[in-house]
C-alpha cells in the first residue's frame, strides 16, 4: 500500500491525542486487512458502502442502531453553592460518584496542546502529566502512559477496595485504581477524589456506549448499585440513565 509509512506515523499521532482515525477512498477489499494492521480505527469508500440519500440511510440504520448500540448516562455531582454544604459534596461521593476524567496518553505534553487550541485548556505540570483547566476549573488530568491513547471516566468511592471486590464478583477485572467490566469497558476508583465541576470545556456527563446492553446493565447492577431507568419515550432501552435508588445517579 502506498504512503504506508505516512499512514502509520498519522495514525500514531493521533492516537497519541486520543483522536480516533478514519480512511477514506476504500475502493476493494485489499485496503482493508492493511489499514487494519496500521491501526485505521474505521473507513469509508465504495468497498464498504456506496452512497445512498439520506432518508434511506436513516431507515436503514434506526433499528440496527437500537439493536447493536446502548447509551448509559452518569451525571456528575451538581456544585453547591453555599459552602457550608462542603460536607454535603463529600457525602455523594459515598459509596461512588462520577467526579471527572484522565487522558492517559504517551506525551501529555501534545495532547495538552491539542485540547488548547480545541477547548481552551490551560496545564500545570504534575508528576504525572498535566492537569488542565478551563477558565481557572479544573477540567481533566492528562497522565502519561503507554499507548494508545484512551480517556477514562473517574469514579469517587469511599472505599474503592469494596468496588474492586464487587466488580471483581461480577464478573470484572481490576488493575490498580483501573475496573474493566466483562465487555472490556473500563474506568478509574479513587478515594477522596474531588468532583469536578460541570461546564464549558468541563466534564458535563459521562457516557458508556454498549453493543450488549443487559451484559453491561447486569455488571453496572451487581457492581456498582446502579439500575439503567429509560426516560418516558426512549425507544426500547437503546438509551438510558444509571441511576441510585430511583434517582438520577448522583443523586443531587
């Protein structure tokens, strides 16, 4: 294939940054074994799908779209805005709480300028990586780590050995603060983790995309506490919010 060393080195950026790759003009099948082997995340071109109105296209995905693909939602703790609350903050975060995200990534440096120029992140250097901030609020840590690059959902527990434990009953694996549910989805358990607060170029929800919905559903439950509640007029249980005892989780 040719430019195979141009595609390669575009694709390790990327991913560097946590950008996912698509190529373009995939004409026959032989591209695709090779893409695949330099790391192309996806592809477009008539090999795979010729063009089609729009209409059709939408009628053609909708059902496979419920059916293959679930949406869970986290939303995160809500700022309170008298401090005298402050023990009310550290209250939701017991047992778990959604309370930001990590980039773990091989240079923080590049990707702390990338998300500069995308969301206006500002970085002071930390032991390891970067935390970023926008308009003087933290927004996520930017940690180095082997690559690829990948985000992680942040969970705040007041005893994140007991959610290891739980997830690990259900099916899970963990590694250090890292829990991988049995489909391969995975976030990060700290204690004493400060919520960081929702806004612009901030962490506002916290998505889990799914192709096994009562798998995940199942784990969610049994590990976390947690029961996937479709709001009224969702079709089937293609999206969802996980929420705590009847109540958005946090509840808050």
């Amino acid at each position: 294939m040719p430019h195979r060393v141009l595609i390669d080195a575009v694709v390790r950026a990327a991913h560097g940054l946590g950008i996912r790759t698509v190529a373009e003009c995939v004409e026959h099948s032989g591209l695709v074994p090779a893409l695949r082997s330099l790391g192309v995340d996806a592809g477009q071109g008539y090999h795979l799908g010729r063009p089609i109105p729009l209409d059709d296209l939408l009628r053609r995905t909708a059902h496979a779209w419920q059916d293959t693909v679930a949406v869970r939602t986290l939303a995160p703790p809500q700022p309170r805005a008298d401090p005298a609350q402050e023990s009310d903050v550290n209250a939701s975060l017991a047992p778990l709480s959604p309370v930001g995200a990590d980039l773990v990534t091989p240079d923080p440096g590049a990707a702390r300028d990338f998300y500069a120029g995308l969301l206006g992140w500002t970085g002071t250097p930390t032991a390891a990586g970067v935390t970023a901030y926008r308009d003087g609020v933290p927004a996520a840590d930017i940690r180095r780590g082997a690559g690829p690059a990948r985000w992680w959902t942040v969970l705040g527990a007041a005893d994140p050995a007991a959610v290891g434990a739980a997830a690990q009953r259900a099916g899970g694996r963990v590694a250090g603060d890292e829990v991988r549910d049995p489909l391969g989805g995975g976030f990060r358990v700290r204690a004493g983790a400060a919520a960081m607060e929702p806004g612009p170029g901030r962490p506002c929800w916290y998505e889990y995309m799914t192709a096994d919905a009562a798998t995940a559903d199942r784990f969610h439950a049994d590990a976390l506490g947690l029961r996937a509640a479709a709001p009224p007029g969702t079709p089937e249980d293609s999206y969802a919010l996980l929420t705590a005892d009847g109540a958005p989780w946090p509840d808050g």
